[in-house]
C-alpha cells in the first residue's frame, strides 16, 4: 500500500464534462445593453434580455430590495429635477428683472437731461423700475419661501443613493450566486452605472463650459461698456460735448447693470466650477474603467467577489461628487439674498430720486 504522506497531490478538479464555459466579457456587455439608453431606470428592459442568458441575475433584478430602490430613484430623481428647473427659472426671473430695471434706471439718466419738462416719461419709467423690482422680488420670495435649494439637495442625495444601493445589491448577490452571474453583474455595473455617469459628466461638463462662455461674453460687453462710461464722466466737463458725453455716461450705467447680471447668472449656475468639477471626477471614472477586464479575469479565476469590491469603488467615487452639491445649494440661497437686496436697493434709490446710485 502507497505511502499517503509522500502521495503526490491530485491535479485541479477539472470542470465537469459538458459544464458551460464562462461567457466573454464582451458578450455579457451585449445582453445588458438597451441601444442608446443606458441608466438604472433601464434594467426593468435588461431583465427581460437576461431570462435566457444569465437568468440567475434575472431573478435578482426582479427582488424587491433592487424593484424598490429603483423605484425610489425614479420618485426622488423626478422631484430633483423638477425643483433644480424652478430654482433655476425663479432665480433667473430676478435677475433678469434686476437687469431690466438698472437698464430702465440709465434711461431715466436720459430722460432727466434731454428732457426734464417730461413729467410724464419720467413718471412712467419709474413706475417701470418699481414694477421690475417687484416682479423680481416676488420671484425671489417664491424660490425661498418653497426652499428650492434645500428640496432640491435632498431630492437629488436620495435619487443617488438609491441608484448607487440598486448596483451595490445586485452586484453582492450576483457574486454570490458564481462567477457567471457575477461576470454578467460586471457587465451590468460597467454599462448602466459606470459608462452611464461617465458619458453624462462629459455631456454635463461641455455644456457648463459652453454656459460659461456666454457669461464670459456677457461680463466682457459689461466691461467694454464701463470703460465708455468712465470715458463719458471725463467728457462731460467739456461743455461742447455735453450731449455725447451724456450717452457715453448712459452706456457706463447699462454696462453696471449687465456687469451685476453676469456676476449673479455665474454664481447661481456654478458654471465654471461644475465644469471644473465633472472633468476631474471622468478622470477618475476613467481610470476605474480601465481596470474592467482586469477584475472579470479575476471573476473567471474564482474571485467573484472582485465583482463587489468593483462596484463599492465606482459607487464611493460618485458618492464623493454628491457631496459637492451641499456647497451649490449655499451658493443657490446667497444668490437670491443678494438679488433680494439689490432689488430692495433699487426701489429705495428711485424713491430718493437717485436711480443709479
């Protein structure tokens, strides 16, 4: 009888024979995808594509702990969206009323000096300050009173939590059920979480860019004119020239009032900032995607678990972008303080008889 202590150990069990061989990565990426669309509020579509090719993952996409939490994104991300757009509308609203009126204030500059009799012009372009400057703070009230900053914040942080936990769940449940479903989890991780953040940051992020060249634009006319202005305030001692100086001085004050608009359209849009930001967190989604097939050649080694450790670092890299939202929401509500206050400044002035102070 053989020695059992000196025995040479028995070669890796072999697969058994007829067992189906684990699929490539690339064809797992095709049974999740849905044309174009990509998303959590897409995998109610993918659940259907995967009852014959992965129908242990299947059954976990129908569980309730991922139907629920999908559920809960689409309640919380409508609601996000809905409050972002008002805030944004409102807010805009004000400004652009604030612009109106200090450009109505330059006229009545005008209307002052070409014709003081005009009792009339003058009466109806102050009431046409008043009125801007009341439009404008009822539009203001209306964003703060209904804490759209606020709603908008925790909308928008319970939206992506859950989107993320849809992930993270099935994910761990599909490492659990073998590397098969865990190779068809990966695909489904990389496609409606990863590459769908990724390709919604760089679209996000060019169109902040592009926002924040009007502004730029806009900043840039609002200079160019106060530099007219400051002109106009040299020539106006020159009584020659009184008249051309007069609407040298009227464009300095337009250039004021587009200057103030510009400031607040940047601050209330983050435009540069948001940019800034969605470009350094696609850096680093990027990196993460590169280490895809490295973490399937892991799964097929045995490592299913790979699969969750994956999703656990995508899902910390976004989550490390919500917390960017607490300070544009600060900014949000600094933005209508000081349009409330330029508003109430611009009644007060014309009520002095000083309109462009």
């Amino acid at each position: 009888m053989p020695d059992q202590d000196n025995a040479v150990p028995p070669p890796p069990t072999a697969p058994a024979v007829g067992a189906p061989a684990l699929p490539a990565l690339a064809d797992c990426t095709a049974a999740v995808a849905t044309g174009n669309q990509t998303g959590v509020e897409r995998i109610p579509a993918v659940v259907a594509q995967l009852s014959t090719a992965c129908p242990e993952l299947a059954a976990i996409l129908q569980l309730a702990p991922v139907t629920l939490r999908i559920d809960s994104y689409r309640r919380h991300d409508e609601e996000a969206i809905d409050q972002q757009a008002k805030l944004k509308r409102e807010a805009t609203l004000a400004n652009l009323c604030l612009l109106g009126a200090g450009v109505v204030s330059a006229l009545v500059l005008l209307a002052t000096s070409l014709a003081p009799e005009n009792a009339t012009q003058l009466y109806v372009l102050g009431l046409l300050i008043i009125v801007l400057g009341a439009v404008g703070a009822f539009f203001s009230h209306i964003a703060r009173d209904q804490g759209r900053a606020g709603r908008w914040l925790a909308e928008r942080g319970t939206a992506e939590v859950a989107r993320l936990d849809v992930f993270k769940e099935a994910a761990r449940r599909a490492a659990d059920a073998g590397p098969r479903a865990a190779l068809y989890g990966l695909a489904l991780v990389m496609t409606h979480l990863l590459n769908d953040q990724r390709l919604w940051m760089i679209g996000r992020a060019s169109r902040h860019r592009k926002s924040s060249v009007r502004t730029s634009l806009l900043s840039g006319v609002a200079v160019s004119l106060a530099f007219v202005g400051g002109s106009g305030a040299i020539l106006a001692s020159q009584s020659q020239i009184a008249q051309v100086a007069l609407w040298l001085v009227l464009a300095g004050s337009v250039g004021a009032a587009l200057a103030a608009y510009a400031t607040n359209r940047e601050a209330l849009l983050r435009d540069r900032a948001n940019a800034e930001r969605y470009e350094k967190a696609v850096v680093a989604l990027d990196r993460l995607a590169e280490r895809v097939d490295d973490i399937a050649d892991r799964v097929r080694a045995g490592e299913a678990q790979a699969v969750v450790a994956f999703t656990d670092a995508v899902a910390d890299q976004l989550a490390s972008e919500h917390t960017q939202w607490l300070e544009g929401t600060a900014q949000a509500d600094a933005v209508l303080d000081k349009l409330d206050g330029q508003l109430r400044q611009l009644v007060a002035d014309r009520n002095r008889g000083n309109p462009n102070r």
